[in-house]
C-alpha cells in the first residue's frame, strides 16, 4: 500500500511538465455603420471594462481553486473539501480530511491542480468538482470527475463515461483526482502589463481584413505608436487614461472623404486570454447646406440667395464665417469718425469766412486811398463856367453814375445842379467904375 502511495505522488510530479499555451483568434463581437458629414468630428465607440488595468503589487491575481464533493453516500448537497489561493496555503474544512487531501504547494506555478487522497475509502464516494477562478479576468473553468470504490483490484482503473472521467479505486488506495491547467492566466508566467495590447486597423474601400492598415497601438505600460497615412496620422487619437476607464473610443477630426473605409478595434488581453474585435463603417457625407443669413431690416439689402458652389471645383477644408456683434467700442468710433468730419468742415468754413473778409478790407483801403488824394484838391465853382441852356439840359438828362463813395456822389451832384440866380445892378456897376 505505501509503494502504490508513492507510485501516485511520482506520477503527480511526472504531471507538472510545462507545455506552451495558444492564443486564441480575435472574435468579432459588434459590427456597426456610423455615417458622420465632412468637416465634423467622428467617434468609434470601442469600450470594454475587461480591458482596465490595475497593477498588482502584491503578485496576487485573485485566482483560487477550490474541490468540492456532492452526491455522496450521505447525499445532500455539495460541499467543500479544499481551496487554495494563488498567494496562500491552502485550506481543509473537514477536520477527518487533514493530512488525507493533499495539493501540490506549486499548483499555480506549473498549472497542476490535481488532488491526492490517500487511503481512500466509501465515504470519498461522489462526483468531486475541480474549480478554477480568476476573479480579476473573470475567468470560471471545472472540471468534474467521479470517484468510486471498489473491493476488486481488477476492476480498478479509469474510463470516460461520455461526459466526465469515472475513477474506480480499490478500498484503502490512493486516489489521484487529475485536474491540469497550464494556461499562462492560472501560470502567472508572464507580466500582465505586456499581455494587454489594442489596435486600430483601417481598411480602404476595397480592402480585405488581411491587408488593412495599422493606425495606432497602445499598451498598458504607457507605449504608444502611430502609423498610417500622414493626412489622417495626424487627426485620430485616443485618450491618455484609455487603459484606467477601459474606454480606447477613435477620434478622428475633420472629416474628409478620404477617410471612408472600413476600421477596426482590436482588444487583446494576452493574460486574460481576451481576443476582441470590433468593427465600424465609416461613411463621409457631405456636409448640410446652411440656410441664408436673415436681412436685417432697413439695411436695403435683397433677399436673393447666394449662388450655389461650383461642384466641380474640389473641396477642400471648410471655412466657418463667425460675425460678432457690435460692441459699444465701435459705435464710439463710428462717432468719432463722424465728429472729426464735422470739425473739419468748420475749419474750412471759417477759413472761407476770413480770407473774404480779408479780400474785402483790401478793397476799401484801396477806395480810402483814391479818396483822400481827391479831398487835398480843392474845387473852385467859379472856374466852371456853366450856362444857363447847358444846366437846363443837363437837368433834362437823367444821368446815371457809379461813384465809389458817397462824398464823390455829393461832389458831382453838387456840380451838376443849377447855380442860384445872380441879380446885378448895372447902374451901379457903372458908379463904381466912375468913383474909380
């Protein structure tokens, strides 16, 4: 009996070979079609909780395995025998299976989960369950295997039922539950933050899956790297803490229609054995025409709308036209432009005003002058000799005549009226003459 004890605990460590581990293909779990016009601002939504990243100080990544035992000769319902967390001891409940139920020390370092129970007898009978759990990638595996007890050594042995291994065992043998997982996420093999990696693909219209375009991967560690085209490198990115909300969503802006093409948003969790993909359509349309500017009333402005944009020139970025409203600043300056235009019209009509008055004053100097060389002659009446027939018609005739001044006027009026009478005594004009 202690060499087939022996024989099981070889074989157990025969068991604990590491063998590699295959990477499951991505699965594509959403497909949809996002339509967004040229010139705005597209979002793909690319989302996954799975995806946060949480670093693990303590080398614990919550995995557990835990052996339970239900239907056996007592029957009831399931309990449990043994558990055993990735960075502890493990753990018996019943206080009879103490040094009876043994599990590898290094099960979560060669991925050997099976359990050893020696000197098995009729109340191990029952359907014992191996059950793995990764409560960080959220990862639920079992295995169930059924133990039975016989008396006949030839019976003894293994065979597989069509759903489970059945395990027929001689009375006080050694019974070796085989339960094996070497996947790196039970291993702990590789370092989490290297096992998570997302990329976005592009696909040109017409393109396969297999020829796409690498636009850009992240990793958990912080790395980043940007391919593609230049005219798109350029405006796609994701957020910075992509990887602490689980949120890697594209955004792309300005929007041309170069951009149509068909992209895709891997997610892989190498340490999880996440391997998602999810695929986005992208249409560009083109952008919505802008109804005409409302007129404002009084400002005599048509109501015709403006001429339609020639579609064969090629379009380029759109140019977004903003009018701001007039501020206070401006009416001031509009009436400072009007106040300065008045002032200067004043200048130049009080500047007309004086050179008049000047050109006038010139002018009477000049009359002033012209008359004070007539005023140092003096006139003598009597040199004139005017006659009587002459005066009359002189006063006949309406003479009209344009004097400088009003003393020239008197003057000539003066001379052109008739002279008094003059009464002489010739009798004694001729005494005078006769006394002499």
């Amino acid at each position: 009996m202690e060499l087939r004890s022996q024989v099981l605990l070889w074989k157990l460590v025969l068991l604990q070979r590491p063998s590699g581990s295959s990477t499951a293909g991505s699965s594509v779990v959403s497909e949809s079609a996002v339509s967004c016009a040229a010139g705005a601002r597209a979002v793909l939504r690319c989302q996954s909780p799975r995806m946060v990243w949480t670093q693990d100080r303590l080398d614990d990544r919550q995995r557990v395995v835990h052996w339970d035992l239900s239907g056996g000769p007592t029957g009831g319902p399931a309990r449990r025998l043994v558990d055993m967390y990735s960075a502890g001891k493990q753990r018996v409940y019943e206080p009879r299976d103490r040094g009876r139920l043994l599990l590898s020390p290094s099960a979560f370092h060669d991925g050997n989960f099976s359990l050893l129970i020696r000197a098995a007898g009729e109340m191990d009978e029952g359907l014992y369950t191996c059950n793995l759990h990764h409560h960080y990638c959220h990862l639920y595996e079992t295995l169930a295997i059924r133990l039975e007890i016989t008396d006949n050594p030839r019976v003894a042995g293994a065979h597989w039922d069509g759903e489970k291994e059945v395990l027929v065992v001689e009375r006080g043998a050694p019974a070796l539950l085989t339960c094996v997982n070497r996947a790196h996420v039970w291993t702990n093999r590789y370092l989490e933050e290297e096992q998570q990696v997302v990329h976005w693909d592009r696909q040109p219209p017409g393109v396969p899956h297999d020829r796409a375009d690498r636009l850009l991967d992240l990793y958990a560690s912080g790395e980043r790297r940007a391919y593609g085209p230049p005219f798109l490198r350029d405006r796609v990115a994701v957020e910075v803490d992509a990887f602490a909300r689980g949120d890697f969503s594209l955004h792309i802006e300005q929007l041309e229609p170069a951009d149509e093409g068909t992209y895709s948003c891997h997610l892989h969790h190498h340490y999880c054995g996440l391997h998602e993909r999810r695929v986005f359509h992208l249409k560009v349309t083109e952008p919505a025409p802008q109804p005409p500017p409302r007129d404002s009333p009084g400002n005599g402005s048509s109501h015709s709308s403006a001429p339609a944009p020639d579609p064969t020139l090629a379009r380029g970025r759109n140019v977004i036209n903003v009018i701001v409203p007039e501020g206070r600043a401006h009416f001031f300056q509009q009436l400072g432009y009007v106040l300065a235009t008045l002032l200067l019209f004043i200048l130049l009509l009080i500047t007309g005003i004086l050179a008049t008055r000047q050109r006038r004053r010139g002018g009477y100097e000049y009359s002033d002058k012209k008359s004070g060389k007539s005023k140092g002659k003096d006139v003598n009446m009597a040199e004139f000799a005017v006659v009587t027939g002459d005066q009359a018609f002189y006063k006949s005739e309406d003479i009209q005549l344009d004097y400088k001044n009003n003393i020239l006027k008197e003057r000539a009026e003066l001379a052109h009226s008739p002279l008094p009478a003059k009464n002489i005594d010739l009798g004694k004009e001729f005494r005078k003459e006769y006394c002499k």
